[in-house]
C-alpha cells in the first residue's frame, strides 16, 4: 500500500528530482546531472536481499545481531557489521542500506539525496539544511541540521517511536544520527530510539550513541524536549 510521504518537498532545491517506488521501497531522489538505470538498480538490489532471507530467515525476523559468513553478499556483512555495532537485527540498516548502494552506483552525479523513510544518503556540491520532521512534538518542522558540503558524503538517519510503521520500543518523536556510513546511521538510530520512553532518557540514549565508533552525531527529540551531541549543528527554522 502506497503511504503518502507528508515530510517531503520541505527541503527545498533546485535540483532535479525523481521518486522511485518498487514494494516497500519508496525513494525520494534529488540530483544533479543524469540519473539513469536506478529503478532496474533498486529491483535488482531488493532481489538480492530477498534472496538470502530465503536462505536466512532470521536475517528478516531477528532483532538482534546475526554473525556474518564469509560467502555472503557484500551489502549483507555490511548490514551484519553495522547491526552487531548498534545491538540490533541486521533489518534495522536495510533503509540505510539500499540509499548508500543505490548512490555507490552512480558517482557520475555531483549532487545526490537520496531519501528512503526518513533515511538520507547525501551527497552535495553546496552547504545544505536537514529539516528534522518530529511527528506531533512541538519541535517538528522548527529545527535542522547544517550541513556542510565538505562533509559530505553523509548519511543522515532518523527513527521515531510515534511516527511511522518502523518498529521501535521507544516513544521518542524523533532520533536522529549522522555518520559516514549510512547503514550505520539507520540501524543506531533505532537502538537510540528504543532507549528512549520518556524526557529523562534523552542523555542515556545520547550517551550510547556517541559511544558508538563511526557516530559523528546524534539529536534526540520527545515532546517538547531536545538534546544533541556531537560535530553537527542544530538550527532553528521560522514557521
């Protein structure tokens, strides 16, 4: 079933754009230059994880971390690496996943964004602002994150307790982490997330994130309460 995506065209470009939709992947792309082949990219990539799951069903279902094997397929010792990292199932880094392989594909493009639930891979030629959506919080819409070009490429990914169909034991309206690696940044922000129930929990949650080898930086909004830490910067936005 197709979910409207009611966070999107708030940053605004002036790049080109595309949606790309193949069963629960749902791509919202922005970039400069050409971009051809992607959808073909995404099937063929989406074929590729289903079929391991045929050959290890837990790959799907397990909320904690699988070992990896030595004949597996690159992107799925990645989303293994980054899950054991995190403390999580490999499936926490699967949105993350299919953003960075479908860019790694086409270095051609200067300028590419591609976001996937609420998960970014980016890489830009400019200085660029993150708008952090937060569900019902009264912060949502009225931050971002400052995003310098000579840090990119990055991967800027955000779990929620209260928005969404993704699962998380938490309540907090909005994780958001910043790493290099953007699997690694999907599957810690689903752990952040789950640590987070209530306002006190915010600097426990931010503490484990920054304990995390690869996490440049981490903000954690519930209610009407936000904390943050790391190298990032956090803006506020008029309405």
């Amino acid at each position: 079933m197709y979910e409207e995506r009611s966070y999107r065209g708030i940053m605004g470009s002036d790049l080109r754009r595309m949606t790309v939709i193949d069963e629960e992947s749902d791509l919202d792309i922005q970039y400069s230059g050409e971009l051809e082949g992607i959808e073909q990219e995404l099937s063929e990539l989406r074929k590729l994880l289903k079929s391991h799951i045929q050959m290890e069903p837990e790959f799907l279902t397990s909320l904690a971390p699988i070992a990896e094997k030595d004949d597996e397929e690159k992107v799925v010792s990645h989303m293994k690496r980054v899950s054991e990292k995190a403390g999580v199932g490999p499936m926490a880094a699967v949105a993350g996943a299919v953003a960075e392989y479908l860019a790694d594909l086409h270095p051609e493009c200067g300028d590419l964004i591609i976001e996937n639930g609420g998960d970014l891979y980016v890489r830009s030629s400019r200085d660029i602002r993150v708008l952090i959506y937060a569900g019902d919080s009264v912060l949502s819409g009225r931050i971002a994150l400052e995003v310098r070009s000579c840090d990119t490429p990055l991967g800027i990914c955000t779990s929620s307790g209260t928005v969404g169909h993704s699962l998380s034991f938490g309540k907090a309206d909005a994780v958001v982490i910043v790493a290099k690696d953007t699997l690694l940044a999907d599957a810690v922000a689903t752990a952040t997330a789950n640590r987070i129930s209530a306002e006190e929990d915010i600097q426990g949650a931010l503490d484990f994130a920054s304990g995390i080898d690869g996490v440049i930086g981490a903000v954690a909004v519930i209610g009407p309460r936000i904390g943050f830490w790391g190298d990032i910067k956090v803006v506020p936005v008029r309405p």
